[in-house]
C-alpha cells in the first residue's frame, strides 16, 4: 500500500510499471518517497514562516498546507516530464530548466527552516537591532521636543538673570548706606546724615523694584516652567506610543535579514541539504540506466506518433485526391450547353427581381 502510493508520488504510469520487475517498481517508489517528503518539509517550513506573518496557528497550518501540496504537484510534475533518451547532453539540456526551478523551490523551503534553526540567534540580533532602534526613536522624537525646551529654559534663565543683576544692584547699594551710616566709607561720617539718608532712598526705592520684577519674572517662569512639563510630558506619550512598533519588529524581513547578520557557512550548509533532497529525485533519474518502464514508455508514445503521422498523411492525400476529382468534374461539364442554358435563365430571373425592388424602394422614397 505504502509503496503504491511512492509509486503514484513519482508520477510515473502505474499500469505500465505494475508489467515492470519488482527492481524497476522500488526505484520508482524511492523517486516518489523523495518528493513526498520534500512536500512535508515544504509543509512545515511555509507554516512556520506564515507563522511569522499572521502570529496564528490554524491559519499558518493551513495556508502551510497549501503550499505543501503545491511543491509536492511541482516535484512530481518536474521528475515525470524527464524522459530517458539514452542520450547524457540531450537530458542534461531537457533537465536544465527543472534543476533551474528545482534550486529556487530549494531556497523558499530551507529559508524558513534556517529561521526556525538559527531562532535563538536570530533573536539576540533582533534585540540588538531594537535597542539601537529604541535610542534612535527616542533621539528622533526628542529632535521635536528640544529646541522648544531649550528656547523655554534659556527664557527661564534670562528672567533669572534680570533678578541676579537688580539683587546685585540692591545689595551694592545697602553696602554703600550701611558704610555710609559707619562712617567707613562717602564722607566717613558716623552717623545717619542727609546722604546716608539719600542713599538709603535709593535702596529703598530699587528694592521695591526688585520686588515687582521678582513677582512679574517669577509668573512668567512659572508659565515657561509648565510649558517644559507639557512638552516633557508629550515627549514621554509618544515614546510610549511608537515602543510598540518597535517591539514588534520581528516579522518575517526583519527575521530573514537578521539571519544575514549571522555566519552564512552553516546556512549555507543548510541550504546545500535542501538542494541535494529537492533535486535528488531529477539526478537519480539522469543517473539510473534505462530500463524497462522507460523502454515501455517509449514504445507506447512512438506508436501514438507513428498512428498520428499515418492519419495526418492520410488526410492529406484524401484531401489531394478529391481536388483533383473535383477538378476533373468541373472541366467535363464546362462545355454543356443545357447547364449554360439553366444557369443563364436563373441568372436573368435574379436580376429581374433585383430591379424590381430597386425600383419599389425608389418609389417609396419620391
């Protein structure tokens, strides 16, 4: 049972190899075993990677599935339509373009194994390639936020500086009064005189100054200070906003490309097992002898030739032999005069009738 299904997997005439010896039947079920199980490693490489995409399991199995049966016809149709002529060049150049095809259906179906292989690596890679996606999202956002804050804190800075200076002004003028009042410095005289007094009023009158511009300077601070809250905060909001992007970066490009980040020898390895299981059956086909099956093969489709070219011939000179009969008949009665007379009546008839309803069709328009 088992063998008869490797048999139908090969795509090979069943009834033709049952007449075949048991030799020539085994060789065909192993040609036919070789492309079932390259269907079932299609089968789970392509679930695995639409695994990747869609992130559900029924879904992946069974569009897996679809791309399992689709490698399996391919396989079959590929080793079927080798012909054995007895010829090397001439199957080389026959199998050429399904060694071709076979190659590219190699590559789709190891890729997604590689994957599933190199997963562990394949996530180190990714994680690096997120943290370094982190920082650059984070700098690109704050490229946003910063020139807003700069200009804000370097407001807040001058307005602090207008108090600093008109303090410092204050207290060089209560250091000028007080002295003045020691008599340590202006006139040196001890006491609180008319310019102690002067002074006094000064300090006095630039204090309340710097009181008013402390109060006005402090509301706009306060102002400036919460717009640098308000951005801060927006910045947060949309880094927490675009992480999940980021944390999702791990579909199936991103996996294939982090997979070319690592060492390509063992892929490559990888690849060169599919290659050889995918194109086995084609090179065991070139390979083997001819025998039997393909002696019967050839025996039927030459004689299918042979009765067609033998019915095209016929038909052709079935064809050739009536025009000459034709042409014979119609050069014996040329000449009659009853069939020249018959016609010309039916002809004289006809073009009464015809300028009969060209004159009724004239009439009708006057």
């Amino acid at each position: 049972m088992l063998k008869q299904f490797f048999i139908i997997c090969s795509g090979s005439d069943t009834n033709i190899l049952e007449t075949c010896s048991v030799g020539e039947q085994n060789k065909y079920a192993g040609i036919g075993a070789t492309v079932f199980f390259t269907a079932v490693m299609a089968f789970i490489a392509g679930s695995y990677a639409l695994y990747t995409v869609f992130d559900n399991l029924y879904t992946a199995i069974f569009f897996g599935l679809i791309w399992g049966l689709l490698i399996f016809n391919l396989d079959r149709y590929i080793v079927s339509t080798i012909k054995k002529t007895g010829n090397v060049i001439d199957e080389l150049i026959q199998a050429s373009p399904r060694i071709v095809l076979a190659v590219i259906i190699a590559i789709v179906i190891s890729k997604p194994l590689e994957l599933k292989i190199f997963e562990k690596e394949i996530n180190q890679v990714l994680l690096e390639q997120k943290n370094e996606l982190t920082l650059a999202n984070k700098n690109q956002i704050a490229e946003q936020f910063t020139p807003n804050i700069a200009s804000l804190q370097s407001e807040i800075a001058s307005l602090q500086q207008q108090i600093d200076i008109k303090e410092a002004e204050v207290n060089a003028l209560y250091d000028t009064y007080i002295a003045e009042a020691e008599g340590t410095a202006g006139t040196k005289l001890l006491g609180k005189g008319p310019v102690y007094k002067e002074k006094r009023e000064k300090h006095d009158a630039l204090l309340a100054e710097l009181q008013q511009l402390k109060a006005e300077n402090k509301e706009k601070m306060i102002v400036a200070e919460n717009q640098i809250v308000v951005l801060k905060g927006d910045y947060e909001k949309q880094v927490v906003t675009t992480q999940p992007i980021i944390n999702n970066f791990d579909g199936l490009m991103a996996r294939i490309n982090a997979l070319g980040e690592l060492p390509w020898l063992p892929s490559f390895f990888i690849f060169l097992l599919f290659l050889a299981i995918e194109t086995s059956p084609i090179f065991a086909k070139l390979l083997a002898p001819k025998g039997a099956y393909d002696f019967k093969i050839e025996d039927e489709e030459t004689a299918i030739k042979t009765t067609v070219i033998q019915n095209k011939s016929q038909r052709e000179a079935l064809l050739k032999t009536d025009y000459a009969i034709n042409d014979r008949v119609y050069n014996d009665i040329e000449n009659e005069e009853e069939l020249y007379a018959y016609k010309k009546k039916i002809t004289q008839e006809l073009m009464k009738k015809q300028q009969e309803a060209f004159y009724n069709k004239q009439t009708k328009i006057l």
